[in-house]
C-alpha cells in the first residue's frame, strides 16, 4: 500500500479512537455529576447551583422544596450546606474531565490514547 | 429493613453464568457492600468457585425456558444455546431482601452509584435511558419494543421495594410470559423468543399507560452497554478495555476503554475470558 495512503488510514483509525473516547468521557463527566441529597437524586449542573444560589440570595430562609432529576419533591433543611456539596461536585467531575480531556488531546496514536 | 443484591446465573452447556455470578458478587462487595444472594441452577458448578467471601446465600432454581439464541463472540462468530431467562420475573418471590437491587452477572458495576437506590423513596428502579459504546450502531431496538410501540425499560438492572406496587408488577410479568405468543403480537414485537425487557416494558405499560415516568423511577446515570458483536479485553478496579465493532467492517474493532462506569457485556464469551485473566 501506498505510504500516504497507509498514513491517511492510520489517522482514521486515530479520529476514531479519539471519538469514541471523548464521547466517553463526556458520560463520565456527566455521571459524576450527580449527587444525592435526603433521598433526592441530584445532578451539579451550572443551572441548579445558580438556582439554588439564588435561593439563598434572595429569600430569607434556608431552607426550600427542590424538585429532583426523578420530578420527586425534595426537603432541603440546609440550603447552604446543599450549594456547598452542589459546587464541590460540580467542581470535582468538570476538573477531572478537564484533566482527562488533556492528556487525551496530548496523544497522537492509538496506543497513546489507550494509556491515558 | 434488609437490603441486598440478587443474582441470576443459569447454566446452560457453554455458558459457565455462574463464574460471571461470583465476579459480580465481588464487585457489588467492593463497590456496594451489601450482600449477595445468587439464584442458579448449577449449584455444583457454582461451589467450584471460591464463593466464601462474596457470595452470602444460595438458591437453587430450575429454569424450564424453551429458548434458544445466537450467542455472539464478536461480530464473526456466533453459536446457538439454550437461553435460560425465564426466572427473572419470581425475583419477587425468590429474594431474601425487603429492598433488592436484581443485576445480570454480565453486568459489571465499576462505582457506587446504584447505592442510591437504598437511599431514596420509590418502591421500583429501572433504567430506560441507554448508551451504546459503539456511537454508529442504530439504538432503537432499545427505545421503543417495536417500530410503533411503547418506550423499552432495560431487565438488566433493577431495584424494587416490596410493596403492593412491586408484587403486581412482577405478577403482570409472569402473566405476559405465560401468554407471550398473545403480547408479542399487541405489542408487534418479532422476536419469538419471551425477553424480560420486554415483559417489564409491557407490564409497566399496563400499569401505567404512557406516563410510566409518573409510576417508577429512573436509576442513576444510564445503562452503559458494549453488544455480543463486541469484546471486552481487560477490567480491573474501575477500568475496562474493549474492542468496538468498527462501523461498515465485520471484522475491524476500535479500542476504547472506561473509567467509573458500570458496564453491561453482552459478549460472555469475552466477559468470561477477562475475568480468567
């Protein structure tokens, strides 16, 4: 085979593996997004911490009624202590998608990206 | 209240379910906690395992299924064996738990993940919600049962409370067994074979219409799964390496791996060589 076209082949086999493996982590990253809370299922989504920031803003109790990710109503006695596990969460699953994401982009061959 | 894990392993002459069995019993210990009960009907072949430390109690069911399938080993070969699936829907009557959480022994757990299902209100867990490791392949054979029917719920994993709600779903599903030639055709589903994802899909649709959302919850996350047509290589801790059936080839794979996600193998054959590795 021609050598332009073997090289042209081994970077679609790269493309491909890189693909599906972003696709991957972005689910790992998704998943790790959630948390539970007093029987509630929660996901750190930037939407939630901002609506439960708001919360604690602008009304004078710490205290509210969340509707969680399975539409269940949930008592959240601690407002503040919610927001807190929310952004460290949040923080913890967007960080190590960050790093993974890194050392993904780093490799150049198949064989890289399988060691990451 | 007592919890724990119930899990399937059926025989049959190929297929050693019951090796599967005591390597998810291990990782639901590592990762779960909790115990572990196996139904099988090959309790023999199951004490040849070192069952001591991850396995807790022992039940043994004979399964009368008339069905056969193809079993693939990747997208080139395949064999045809007895499929011993028609025990799943007595998992009410069979557990020991008041709160079970039912997995297939293919299903490899890789988090802590499903411990929320001890923690939450709901009698019933399901997963609808699916992701094929392979992005190319057509997925709605796992969104609705047929072309023109109701959505599909995944038997693969699943937790329940006992309760009212629990029992008639359960009942409802050996009733849909029972009459499986009559169901498949409302619900124009081709395969002859009685799948139990298929019995739960009907049963929950019997209960509860189109607004099952409303009836039972959603596990965590989503059903992760790699097809028959597919290999796993390697699992360890949290990790699991695969070979990915590569589109428009029959035998081209992309590696692919994970981290953290609990896994659904449909591939045995390469399930049960991973685990011997």
């Amino acid at each position: 085979m021609d050598a332009k076209v073997e090289k042209a082949f081994e970077i679609a086999n790269y493309m491909a593996t890189l693909t599906a493996q972003k696709r991957i982590l972005k689910e790992e990253y998704n998943q790790s997004l959630i948390f539970y809370h007093n029987g509630g299922m929660f996901k750190a989504t930037k939407e939630l911490i901002t609506f439960v920031k708001t919360l604690t803003d602008l009304t004078d109790s710490n205290q509210s009624v969340l509707v969680d990710d399975n539409q269940l109503p949930v008592d959240v006695a601690d407002l503040k202590a919610f927001l807190t596990t929310a952004l460290s969460t949040y923080q913890y699953a967007v960080n190590a998608y960050h790093t993974a994401y890194s050392a993904l982009r780093k490799n150049r061959t198949v064989e890289g990206l399988m060691l990451v | 209240m007592t919890k724990g894990v119930l899990l399937f392993a059926q025989n049959n002459s190929s297929v050693d379910y019951t090796k599967m069995a005591v390597y998810a019993a291990s990782r639901v210990k590592k990762f779960l906690n909790v115990p572990v009960t196996v139904v099988t009907n090959d309790v023999n072949q199951l004490s040849k395992n070192d069952i001591l430390k991850v396995v807790d109690s022992v039940i043994e069911v004979l399964d009368d299924s008339p069905y056969t399938k193809f079993f693939y080993d990747g997208a080139d070969s395949s064999v045809n064996l007895q499929w011993n699936n028609t025990t799943r829907s007595n998992a009410y009557t069979l557990t020991p738990y008041d709160e079970t959480l039912v997995i297939d022994v293919d299903y490899i757990i890789n988090s802590n993940i499903l411990s929320y299902c001890w923690e939450q209100p709901q009698d019933f867990l399901i997963y609808k919600d699916s992701f094929d490791l392979a992005q190319w392949r057509d997925q709605r054979e796992f969104q609705t049962v047929s072309e023109y029917s109701i959505p599909f719920y995944w038997a693969t994993t699943f937790w329940f409370r006992k309760s009212q709600f629990a029992e008639s779903f359960f009942d409802l599903v050996s009733y849909i067994k029972a009459n499986w030639s009559y169901y498949k055709s409302v619900y124009q589903i081709h395969s002859t074979n009685f799948r139990n994802d298929y019995g739960f899909s009907i049963a929950l649709h019997l209960l509860a219409g189109l607004d099952t959302d409303y009836l039972v919850g959603h596990l965590p996350s989503k059903m992760y799964y790699i097809t028959d047509r597919d290999f796993l290589t390697s699992v360890n801790d949290q990790e699991m390496n695969f070979l990915i059936e590569k589109e428009g080839t029959s035998n081209e794979y992309i590696h692919t791996k994970t981290h953290g996600l609990d896994v659904h193998v449909m591939n045995k054959f390469s399930l049960l060589r991973a685990i011997e590795k």
